[in-house]
C-alpha cells in the first residue's frame, strides 16, 4: 500500500497528471506503439524479410475457405484467428461473425487487436476490456451503457466488414440483449439476415 501511494505521489509530482491521466496517457502511447510497430519490418528480420514477402503474398492469396460459414462453432470460429494465413481473419459481435481480413492490421498475429480474432469478442468490447476473461460472446448482467457501446460497434462492423455467418447459439448464453435504441438503425438479432 506504501509502495502504491509512493508511485501515485511521484506521478504526480513528476508529471503533474493525475494517476488516472497519467495511465490513460501511458496506455494510449502503448497502442499506439503497437499500431506504429506492426507496419514496420524488424530490422532483426530483415534477412529474412524474402521470405516474410512470400509469407505476406501467402496471406493475400484468395482464402481457400467457402466466404459464407453459415452457423459456426465456437472452437470452429477459434481456427480464423490468423494462425492459418491461407483462412480468412473472422470476429464475432452479439454471434454475428465478420470477416475482419482488411483489418489485418489490427487483428492479425502481433496486432493490438490480435486476441479478437477467432472470437466473439462482444464483452470485451462492451466493456473495452482487454482482460481474456472478457473475450466471450455473453452478455450477461451488462448494464445498458455498456449494451449502448457495443452496439456501436456492431454497427461499425456491419458498416466496415462482410458478415460471413453466424455462431451456433448456445443454450443459456445472452447473445442479443439490446439496449434502448436511440437511433433509427435497424436492430439484429442473432440469426437475422441482412445485406451486406
Ligand atoms: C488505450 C487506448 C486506445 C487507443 C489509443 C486506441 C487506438 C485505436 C486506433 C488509433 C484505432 C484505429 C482507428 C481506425 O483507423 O479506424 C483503433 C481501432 C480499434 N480499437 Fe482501439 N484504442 C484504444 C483502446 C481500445 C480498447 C480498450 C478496445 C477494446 C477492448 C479497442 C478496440 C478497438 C478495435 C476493435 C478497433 C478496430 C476497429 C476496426 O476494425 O476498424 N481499442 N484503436
């Protein structure tokens, strides 16, 4: 406890930001960091960097998986996580999946986002969390604010990514809580079709 309210003193003493700031800035700079570093060859590779261009050309190639899934499983879901380049980058909201590919960036082995891969990553994004017991499609005892910030998202992925199918519902699991809708977007529930 000493140690705790020596380290939140001399944050503030040293860079005049609340504890709180402090971290959310230090956080921020990580992110950033990662995002900076992965579109960036490391120089200790860089002889290996031919066959990193084949290895780069091997994830580009068209995906030898059918583009639509239908219902999937979870542990199916798992082997899109990008540790197989030649199968598409796949994400999960409220059990819808998404093929996440373009997002490559974020998503794919050492991105910031890697550990959404292959799930349903929906708490974890309700709750902006990156703690891995977050990493699950249940909803469960989220409150509406939160419910509000996945929603968000949802809609950013159905703007952004081509749904390819969806998770096979699993009994018990709360996959379409909805908060209060506010706007005038149209609602999905788990197995609802829409254009893509
Ligand atoms: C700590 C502060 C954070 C910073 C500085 C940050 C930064 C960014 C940036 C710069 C982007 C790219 C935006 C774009 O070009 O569209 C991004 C995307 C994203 N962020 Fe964060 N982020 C942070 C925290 C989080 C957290 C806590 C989560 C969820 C747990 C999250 C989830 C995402 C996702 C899923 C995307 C990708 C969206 C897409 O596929 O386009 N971020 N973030």
């Amino acid at each position: 406890m000493g140690l705790y309210s020596t380290v939140m003193e001399a944050v503030a003493a040293y860079t005049g930001l609340s504890p709180a700031a402090f971290f959310t800035i230090l956080a921020m700079m990580v992110v950033m960091y990662k995002i900076v570093c992965g579109m960036f060859v490391d120089p200790e590779n860089h002889g290996a960097s031919a066959s990193k261009a084949v290895d780069l050309a091997a994830s580009f190639r068209p995906p030898a998986e059918p583009v639509q899934l239908g219902n999937v499983t979870e542990e199916q879901l798992r082997s899109y996580d990008g540790s197989d380049p030649t199968k598409p980058l796949l994400m999960a909201i409220k059990g819808q999946i998404y093929d996440v590919s373009p997002g490559r960036m974020f998503y794919g082995p050492g991105g910031p986002y890697a550990m959404f891969a292959g799930r349903d990553a929906s708490r974890a994004l309700a709750l902006m969390s990156f703690d891995p017991k977050d990493l699950t499609g249940n909803m469960e005892g989220l409150n509406e604010s939160e419910l509000e910030v996945l929603q968000d998202w949802e809609y950013k992925f159905m703007e952004k990514y081509v749904k390819v199918g969806q998770l096979a519902p699993i009994p018990n699991q709360i996959y379409n809580a909805e908060p209060k809708v506010k706007s005038s977007q149209p609602v999905m529930a788990v197995g609802d079709q829409h254009d893509q």
